[in-house]
C-alpha cells in the first residue's frame, strides 16, 4: 500500500494547501489509495492531476469537484510591511515555511517558496497579507519540479515542530484535541471565504 501511496503523493503539488479537505497531500493521497477519496479534489493539480491520477490508478478521469475551489493562477502572498505587527501567526500557519520574522518584527514572505495557498491570511489580526498573481500562468511541469522541494520543506518544518521544547511537543499535540478541530474548522471556513474573495476579485 505505501508504494501505491507514494506514487498518488508523488504526482500530488505538495502545497499542503488543505483544499482537497485533508490536512495535506499525503493524507489525501493515502485516502485516494484506501478508496475513500474520489481523484478530482486537487485544484491547484487541476485537470492536469486528476489525468495523471487515472492513469496511474488505470481509472476514468473525472471533472474537478469544484466543491473543493477552483485552480487559481499562480500566486503569492504578500505582506503589508508597514501594517505588521510581528504576531507570528502566519509563520506558525505557513506549511512550507515561507514566511520570516521575529516576534514584534516585521514579517516578510520569501516569494519563491510561497504557493499562495492563503493558510496565511485568515490567522492575520490585522488582515495585512493579500494574495497576489505572479502573472504566469498554471505550469504543470514547473509544479511537478517544485513538488519535491515543497514536500522537504514541509517535513522539515513537521519534525522541527515535533522536535521543539516539551511545552512545544504538548502545543503541537494539542492540536489533536477536539477543540483544536474546531479551531481549525474555523480557520478552515475563514480561509474559504478569503479564498472566495480572492477568486471573485477581477
Ligand atoms: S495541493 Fe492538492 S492534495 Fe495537496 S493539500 Fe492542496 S488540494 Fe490537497
Ligand atoms: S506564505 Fe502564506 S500563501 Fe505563501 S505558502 Fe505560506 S501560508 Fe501559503
Ligand atoms: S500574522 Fe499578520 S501581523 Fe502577524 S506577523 Fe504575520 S503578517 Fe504580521
């Protein structure tokens, strides 16, 4: 089973971005090998993914749900500088570590590791991230070479997590408890309707 998912994951764009409605691609992918997760749930994959999936699981390709947002055109996020007040809560929300600062200190989004998932925007107190297009267009074939980069910054962040101080561990397993669920489901739909806005935009 874990060869089946590493090849799902392989072909999966490693934003983490939570959009297919797991808590990153590799939950998907697991749930898209064990059957309970149909292929169409990928929009920053787009029709592109959802081909390459059924190839690989030799099953029909399928429209995108769009239930789970529409493919954007790249993008990235950017911080008002001038307007942030140094909370962190974007680093700690970022899942491939793309945001720099100090706690009081301005952040700063390092623009060639941003996907512009938004996972950032709605822990914001003062609403001063804003995502904006890069101008190009969706490239699959540059997704897939930055995919694997993604992932490692992804698991880096994930063991640096897991490896922090005991008070660190215990926040970190905190965010197994029920209320840190509906935490994150708040999180969640805030991020929807920031993703809403952002797409409704001209
Ligand atoms: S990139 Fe696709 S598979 Fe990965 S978390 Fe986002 S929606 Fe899910
Ligand atoms: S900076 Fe924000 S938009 Fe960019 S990858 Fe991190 S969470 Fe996503
Ligand atoms: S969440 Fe907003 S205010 Fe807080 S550090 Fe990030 S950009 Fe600045």
């Amino acid at each position: 089973m874990n060869a089946v998912v590493d090849a799902i994951d392989e072909l999966l764009p490693q934003t983490q971005c939570r959009q297919c409605g797991f808590t990153g691609c590799r939950p998907y992918a697991e749930a898209i090998a064990a059957g309970t997760a149909s292929i169409n749930r990928c929009p920053p994959g787009s029709a592109d993914v959802i081909t390459e999936l059924a190839a690989l699981l030799e099953t029909d390709a399928m429209p995108a749900d769009e239930t789970c947002g529409v493919t954007a055109a790249p993008a990235v996020a950017v911080i008002d500088e001038a307007e942030c007040i140094g909370c962190t809560l974007c680093i700690t929300a970022c899942p491939v570590d793309a945001i720099v600062g100090a706690r009081r200190l301005m952040h700063t989004v390092i623009a060639v590791e941003c996907t512009g998932c938004g996972l950032c925007l709605p822990p914001c107190p003062v609403d001063c991230i804003a995502i904006a297009p890069t101008g190009a267009a969706h490239d699959r074939q540059r997704q897939r070479e930055a995919a694997g980069r993604l992932r490692q910054r992804y698991l880096a962040r994930q063991q640096r997590l897991a490896g922090k101080s005991p008070r660190r561990r215990k926040a970190v397993a905190a965010t197994a408890t029920p209320a840190a669920a509906r935490k994150r489901a708040m999180l969640d739909r805030a991020l929807s309707r920031a993703r809403a806005r952002i797409v409704a935009k001209p």
